[in-house]
C-alpha cells in the first residue's frame, strides 16, 4: 500500500484545535474497511506507528501524530449515511460521520438521539466514542458511552471485530477477543464524570466494547458505531438568570439529589458565569442580559406531550423559591422551536467568543476539563474562586518567585477567566484568558495547580475530553503506580508495540 508523503498534503493533519503541533512519515486515505486493514498491516509490516484522523476537533492533540502514519478517515458526511432502525431503536453510522447528521438521521426517523457535546457539528461520531465525549445533555443522559451498542473495530494486528454490547463478558476478570487476553478494567465510578484511561460502565454489565469507548484510539481503529437511541420528545428549556450566583449553587445542589417528587429531571444543566454572559452578550446582543445578573443556567428536560403544563408549573413554582425574581427577563421560557434554537445557540457561543477572545490576544486559552464528586459542588466553585482571585498564593513562593525571575514582574494577582459548562455534573470549564507572556506561564502553573487540587479531593483531571497527549506527564504525576501499570496491562495486550497512537494516554 502506498502512503502520501508529500509535505503540503500533510500539513493540516498535523495539527488540531489543541494547537499541538506533529510530525509524521506519511499519510494513508482510507474509505472502506478492508481499506483500513491493509493500511494497518502495511504500517506493521514497516514498523510504523498509526494514528488516527477525522475532524481533528480534539483540544488534547489526540488526532495528531508523532512520527509514523497519519490513518485519515473520509471527510465527506451526510445524514443519508445513517441507518436508523426504529423497532430496535438504533442507529448505525460509519466512524466519519458528523454527530450533527447521526442527530438529523435520528430524528428524521422520529427518535432522539441524546448525544450534544458542543462541536456536534464538525466532530464526528467515532471521535465521539473514542473520547467519551458528552456534552449538555450529560446530567440526564450521560455520556456517549452509555448509548454505544455495537463497534466494528480493527485491532492493531489488522483483525476485525464485531462487538454488540452483551456479547463479551468477561470470563475471571479477563476479556477474550481473538488470540487477545485483555485484564478488564474497574468500573467507572457512578459518583464522578470522568474520561482518563480504560475503563468498564458504570451503567451496564461489564463488556469489552467499553475497553475501546474512552481509548482514545490507542486500541484501535473503530470504524463503524451502534448506538442506542430514545423516542422523540417534547423538550422543556429555560434560560435562567440569577441576581446570587450562592442562591444558584444550592439550586444546583437540590437538582444532583434529583427527587423524583419534585418533577425536575433535566437532561441539561449549564452554567455561566458573569465573565461568560458578558462574552456571549457580546456576541448576541439580542439576548439582554440582565444587568444585575451574577450568573446563568440553561435547562433541559424531555417529558411527555400531557406533562407539559405539569413540568413548565413545576420548574416555574422551584425556581421561585429559590430566588428568581418573577421577571420575564430573569426567567426565559422558548415559545417555539425557533426559540429553543436560539437558546442552544446563545448557549454555544460562550466557548466560540471565549476562542475568539483568545485568538484577538494572541495567547491560547487553558481551559479545564476537571471534574469533582458529586457532593462537592460548593467545594469546587469556592477552590476555583480562591485560585483565581490570589494567583501568586494558589502557586506557592517558590512558583511565583521563579515566574518573577524569569520574567521581571510578579505574577498577577488574578487572571482573567470565564467559567462555563456542565455544573449539574461537577464538570465546569474554567478558561483562563492570558494577555502576555507572563500572564500565560502563570496561568499554565494554576492549570497544574487546579488539576491535581481536584485529584486530590477525589476528582478527575478529564471529565470529557480525554487525556490525549497534552496531559498525559499530569495523568502519570496524579495517577498511582499500580492504576498506570493497569493502563499499560490493557494496552499492551491489545497493541503490545503501542504504535496505535502512540503517546496518547501514556509516553
């Protein structure tokens, strides 16, 4: 099989929207299957390591190689692609199709499909399984993981395999795929959001098709996805402005105990900030966002065509009582589909005008990926308050001095941020906004300082979006030995050379 070596044409697959730049010996295009069997054969028999490339949406450099062959799947997509059987309430979808058209195929057929990480549109759905990813939907329906019924995969070695879920239990603590013998993993944990490494479901019976959700490609090549869909619904959102952001936290903290008396069961629970409305203000002035607004959250919840007045009563009579002013422009209810679109997208230009922010100055935004346990949300919120506002003691004399020495001037005292995402998880972005160089370096030093503050209460350094390459040296400083020798046991015997996108995970 031939490879494309030609520089120009490699270029774009050489970085992602991490910014992390690589190399490679070469690319192979593939379409079919048995197309992407030779490719991996091919690289074996030349002892090239294999990484593989869709959308290159990754924030952790998980799609960009180091050295060896770029495996680049079709860039085409539609939702002509999708087959969806509505009796077993499934769709199937090749690896390179957009989560966006799964979603059109889905409801074309009259399901939903409850997948909605932010960049649904230009991710793809094996992307999707291969970082776990989730989204706003992930409160009430989890993450991808939780919905993936079936994979075709292609192991290192150019074996096929198709898996539907069920069909491979283990057998004395072991998965048997093939000649493969694989030590299958612990459970994730019911209590936390999180993506670092492999591990089984917590909300299925164990089944090696969860080795290869969240494996970042290091496994495999997953070429084809089974997921699992629900029936179409009605949806509930609102848009909530609060005048306390503390009077939201103990909303927030009411919701995670999810009383099923209380007829509140989001799928969505979104969090802004002030720094985050301001941004998004910005860029949807129509949406007039109230000036004495400390915070916002953006809900969803689906529910049956004769419960509607009953649930809109029921958020309408909560929020009250938790201190929304009984205001039209604290409280927002969509009217119309057209509405509830807006809504989504007032929700998604956060992270695109906090990217845009970054991009004007020059400087790449850190954003965080933490999660904390469930029963820790006022924790979280004030441990971020407290780094942010004293940059100089969240990192210690010795850091700040040497950031002095380095660059003449103390660190600042606080950092510009915007804080978003996911808080009915205990999963929120916290991006820090560099101005100059020393801002950056400070802000780098607080990520570090941030992520192992939150493994050490219990946390997760990924709540979605994989360890990749960017944070594989602060995976093995937060992990202990014996859970990294686990990480390796399991790679290595699926891909004992680890080309497989090598340096994803672990070095």
């Amino acid at each position: 099989m031939s490879f494309i070596t030609d520089p120009e044409r490699l270029a774009p697959y050489l970085v992602d929207e991490s910014s992390y730049q690589g190399f490679a010996e070469g690319l192979a295009r593939v379409t079919t299957l048995e197309e992407a069997r030779a490719a991996l054969r091919a690289a074996a028999a030349a002892g090239l390591s294999v990484t593989f490339s869709a959308r290159r949406t990754s924030v952790t450099g998980a799609a960009i190689p180091e050295g060896g062959l770029i495996l680049a799947l079709p860039e085409g997509s539609d939702p002509d692609l999708v087959g969806v059987d509505v009796e077993a309430m499934t769709l199937t979808a090749p690896a390179h199709v957009l989560i966006a058209d799964a979603e059109r195929a889905a409801e074309r057929a009259g399901c939903f499909l409850p997948l909605d990480p932010t960049s649904r549109d230009s991710a793809s759905v094996g992307g999707a399984v291969a970082c776990n990813a989730s989204g706003a939907r992930s409160f009430g329906h989890g993450p991808t993981g939780a919905w993936v019924e079936g994979l075709v995969v292609v192991l290192a070695d150019g074996s096929v395999h198709t898996l539907k879920r069920g069909d491979h239990p283990p057998r004395d603590g072991v998965f048997h795929l093939g000649d493969h013998r694989v030590p299958a993993p612990k459970p994730r944990r019911a209590d936390l959001k999180t993506v670092q490494g492999y591990a089984l479901s917590a909300s299925h019976a164990p089944d090696v098709i969860d080795l290869f959700i969240g494996s970042e490609g290091t496994l495999g090549y997953i070429h084809e996805v089974t997921l699992r869909l629900l029936p179409k619904q009605p949806i509930f959102a609102a848009l909530i402005f609060w005048p306390t952001r503390a009077a939201l936290l103990d909303f927030v903290a009411q919701l995670q105990r999810r009383d099923p008396a209380s007829g509140l069961a989001p799928m969505s629970v979104e969090y802004f900030d002030r720094r985050s409305l301001a941004l998004a203000q910005a860029a949807q002035p129509r949406f007039g966002v109230p000036e004495g607004a400390e915070a916002a959250l953006f809900i969803e919840q689906r529910h049956a065509p004769e419960d509607e007045e009953a649930v809109m009563m029921a958020w309408y009579e909560a929020l009250l009582d938790a201190g929304v002013p009984d205001d039209p422009d604290y409280l927002r209810v969509p009217q119309s589909r057209a509405d509830l679109d807006a809504f989504r997208a007032f929700r998604h230009a956060v992270p695109e005008a906090v990217n845009a922010l970054a991009r004007g100055r020059g400087f790449r935004k850190l954003g965080t990926d933490l999660a904390y346990p469930l029963g820790a949300l006022h924790e979280m919120m004030a441990g971020y308050d407290a780094a942010l506002a004293d940059v100089p003691g969240a990192l210690g004399a010795e850091a700040a001095l040497t950031l002095e020495t380095r660059y003449g001037a103390p660190p600042p005292q606080t950092l510009d941020a915007a804080i978003f995402g996911h808080i009915g998880d205990n999963h929120v972005h916290v991006n820090l906004l560099p101005r100059d160089a020393l801002e950056e370096a400070a802000a780098r030093q607080l990520y570090r300082v941030m992520a192992l503050g939150c493994v050490a209460a219990g946390g997760s350094l990924s709540a979605e979006h994989g360890i990749g390459k960017s944070k594989r040296a602060l995976l093995a400083e937060a992990l202990p030995p014996a859970a990294l020798a686990e990480l390796r046991a399991i790679r290595d015997a699926l891909d004992p050379q680890r080309r497989l996108c090598a340096g994803n995970l672990l070095s």
